[in-house]
C-alpha cells in the first residue's frame, strides 16, 4: 500500500480533547454561595486517630522477639498448657462473636 503526498504543507490535524469539560467561568451569583463541606461523625474522628496509632505502631516488638529467642535458645522457655488453651478459647470466642 501507498500513500500519496500531494502538497508540501500538511494540513492541520484536528486535535481530540478529553470527555473532561474544561472549567467554565462561574456567574458571579454561584461564586459567592458557600463551597459544600463535610462534617464527620465523633466515631469517624476516633477511627481516624486509631488509623493513625495504628500505622505509626511497629508491626514486629522486637524487644519481645529477641527475650523470646533468647529464652527458646538457653532452654528456660516453658510452655503453659492451661493458659495456651484459654488464649484459644478466648480466641474462638472473639471470632464466633464476629461471624455473628
């Protein structure tokens, strides 16, 4: 297939915008009303401050890590069979009130 030139000068392109509306000019009537705004509840505000304790909170205690190792290594680590079973029943019951 080929394409012919027939002039030097290209024609010009037409340019496709975006489905975005450029901003028009607001009557002056619409500027001066107030913007919207948004009011959050007292629990959105005590989730947010959570939000924000959680995020700057270390994932890891090393601290507690290292005790850990440190036990498990010199053999003084010693395994409560009592209370592993009620931290599972314990846990069993948060996540069934969960479920429900």
């Amino acid at each position: 297939m080929t394409i012919k030139i027939a002039s030097p000068t290209p024609s010009p392109v037409p340019h496709k915008t975006s489905a975005a509306k450029q901003p028009t000019a607001q009557p002056e009537h619409k500027m001066n009303q107030p913007s919207d705004s948004v009011t959050m509840t007292e629990r959105a505000t005590q989730l947010q401050k959570l939000e924000t304790l959680i995020r700057d909170y270390p994932v890891v205690d090393s601290h507690r890590v290292d005790k850990m190792t440190s036990a498990v290594n010199s053999g003084r680590y010693e395994i409560n069979p009592a209370q592993v079973a009620r931290k599972l029943i314990s846990l069993e019951s948060s996540l069934n009130q969960v479920r429900a």
